[in-house]
C-alpha cells in the first residue's frame, strides 16, 4: 500500500498540468457619441431615403472620426466607404477663398484693384466717363452685381468647357444687375470671373493652381475638378427625390462652366484634412483667414447680409443639443443630386464635414446633421437625444 502510494505521487508530479482557460479579450468600449452620431445619421437617412451618406470630424488637428453610411449606387448596391467622392457644389468657394488668400499673402493680388487688371479680356462695364468698378473683394463677398446662372437653361449644364475663360464668355457681356458694392446677390459667375482672376494674378490655370497650392501639398488625392462626364472612379452615384421621393439618379452634366464656383469633389475626412490645416495656421497665415472670414459690409457702410465674407460665411451658430451659441465659418453646397456642408469651429480646434448623394431640402435640414455631429463632439458626457422618427 506504501508503495502503490509512492507511485501515485511520483505520477501525479510528473503529469503536465492542465492547460489554462484562454483569457477572451474584453470588447473595447463603443465610443457613446459615437454610437449617438450613428444612431441619429441612419434615423435621418431613413426618414429622408438618402441612399448614402459619409462624414468626418477633426479635433486637435487630427481626424477624430470618419465613418460611412448606405449605398454608393441604388442600382449596384456598392456601399459608401470613407474614401467615396461626393461632389461638394459650392463648398468649392471655400477652397477658391484660399487660393485667393495665397495671392493675397505672395503680393500677386491686390483686393480693390479693377478685375480688368487681371483679367483684360473682361470689358468694363457702365459708361466710359463712369466706369463701374468690379474687384475681387467684391466678387468674393458676391456683392460685384454679376448675375448668377439661369436655373432653367444654365443650371444643368452639359457642355464642356475647355478653359475659365470660355465659361467667362457665358456673362462677360452681360449688363450687371446693380451697381458693384450696394447690394449683397449670390453669383456662381462671380466666382468663375475670380478664378480667372487668380490665373491672371498666378500665371498658372485655375485648377493647376488650386492642385499646386492647395490639395497637393495637404496630400488631398481625392479633392479636385469633377471631370464628368468622364469616367470617376470612386464617385457616387446622384439622386434626386422622383415620384412619391423616390431616389431618382441625377441627369447628368458638366460643372466646367464653374470650377471655382462649384465644380470639385471630396471626401468628408479630406476636407476635415483641410480645415485641420487651416485652423493650424498651416495654408493661409491666421491673419489672413480672418481678413477672408470677416463678414463684408456695402458702400453704404450697412451689413451685405447673409454673414458672408470672401467665400465663406461667419456668424453664431446655436448647437441643438447642448444649445450653446459659438462662433462658426462655414460654407454649404448643392450639386446635381449631392449636397456638401463644411463647417470650422475656431475656437474650439473643430472641423465637421458631411455628404450625401441626394438632394435633400430644406438645407438646413441637412447643415442640423453637422452641427448636431459637432456638439456631441464638443460635450465632455454629451447626451444622445431620441433620433429622428423614433
């Protein structure tokens, strides 16, 4: 019995010992704004039957978060991805304001000077012993007195424009609606003459030189012209809302009558890229975006409404969580079937910027989605309120 003792023992030390249990690794814990920021953009696309949607956020000079959300294209179910191209429609005027605050800063361009200084080929307008005078300054804050496109026959353009300087033959012998500085009237065409500004100013083409000086030394590969009806890998499919809402694509067309006006794309995280950069000082000196973000005012020394500066608008905006009141600039855009909105927060270091491939109105049905982004951002323990239809 001592023995038959002895050998279970020596047995049992030399036996291996059991393997232990694999620890399962936690989850990590889900961000709370951001599933409040999900939970809310999907509520909101179901109710308005957006195919897809895609946004970003900067804080702290990085991209704090970049998500996407629904379908590319109805037809191929191709889901948006982050790096899906939206185009940006208007929001294009922020990055022409930049370009023109470049010129600003190198001496090339001088604000009040007379447009026929950088672009001769644009006539003066009045009469000869009283000359209209039609600067940049004044085409930036749309207060110049060019029309805007007609929405009937202009809007939806198809025809290729090879050059800035065929698309400024669509006005260039128009009569101006009123007199230059007296009246605050949203102009496409008044951008499409300042980008043929800052070719005369630059010597370079406008979109050489918003490649040169803007998105290529931010490393922004997937913000530039949309060259449609060429093909575009990466770009989402347009829709507007057909019979009973229904997402119907877009027709299609050319922004090449308005590039700095409102023919690029981008990516949501791109653009939060550039408003990362702008913020830190690091594509126009502060100085500088304060002079292109401060609200102009007409000859008669009243406000030209509108908050609008040079290609941006400025003002207070109330966040509808937490229902604070901050400083913005910020500028929106509506293309064929897209809508962009592009939003900075100087003071508090944040960039909010979002697409969708449908038109949706009213606007700010769609700028609300960003802002309400931007204050779950900005709470230190935001509160997540019910989502839309729920």
């Amino acid at each position: 019995m001592r023995y038959a003792l002895i050998l279970l023992a020596l047995l049992t030390i030399s036996m291996p010992a059991a393997a232990a249990t694999p620890e399962v690794a936690e989850a990590p814990p889900v961000d709370p704004r951001l599933q409040c920021a999900r939970d809310h953009l999907q509520a909101f696309m179901k109710e308005r039957r957006v195919p897809g949607l895609s946004v970003a956020v900067g804080q702290a000079g990085k991209v704090a978060w970049a998500e996407a959300f629904g379908v590319a294209d109805l037809t191929a179910g191709t889901p948006v991805t982050a790096d899906s191209t939206f185009p940006i429609g208007s929001t294009t005027k922020s990055l022409t304001s930049l370009a023109l605050g470049k010129l600003v800063e190198e001496g090339k361009i001088d604000l009040d000077a007379p447009i026929q200084t950088y672009v001769p080929y644009f006539p003066v307008k009045g009469q000869p012993d009283q000359p209209q005078r039609i600067t940049p300054r004044l085409l930036a804050g749309h207060l110049a007195g060019l029309r805007d496109y007609d929405m009937a026959t202009e809007y939806y353009n198809t025809k290729v424009f090879p050059s800035v300087r065929d698309s400024v033959g669509i006005f260039k012998d128009d009569p101006l609606i009123h007199e230059p500085g007296t009246k605050y009237a949203y102009s496409a065409y008044g951008f499409v003459l300042l980008s043929a500004a800052i070719e005369g100013a630059s010597g370079q083409d406008y979109l050489s030189f918003m490649k040169s000086r803007i998105t290529a030394p931010l490393g922004l590969t997937r913000t530039g012209p949309d060259l449609r009806p060429a093909e575009m890998p990466g770009l989402v499919t347009c829709y507007v809302g057909g019979f009973m809402g229904v997402p119907t694509p877009a027709q299609p067309g050319s922004v090449s009558n308005k590039w700095g006006a409102g023919g690029f794309v981008s990516t949501p995280s791109e653009m939060v890229r550039l408003g990362n950069a702008v913020l830190k000082g690091e594509v126009v000196k502060p100085e500088t975006f304060a002079l292109l973000t401060k609200p102009q005012t007409l000859k008669s020394g009243e406000d030209a409404g509108a908050g609008y500066a040079m290609g941006w608008r400025s003002g207070k905006a109330t966040l509808p969580i937490s229902g604070r009141e901050l400083r913005v600039v910020h500028h929106g855009g509506t293309a064929n079937g897209a809508m962009s909105f592009f939003v900075l927060f100087p003071e508090e270091g944040l960039v909010v910027s979002i697409n969708s491939n449908l038109l949706i109105q009213p606007f700010t049905d769609f700028s609300g989605e960003a802002y309400f982004v931007a204050d779950l951002f900005l709470q230190a323990e935001p509160k997540c309120p019910k989502p839309h239809g729920l």
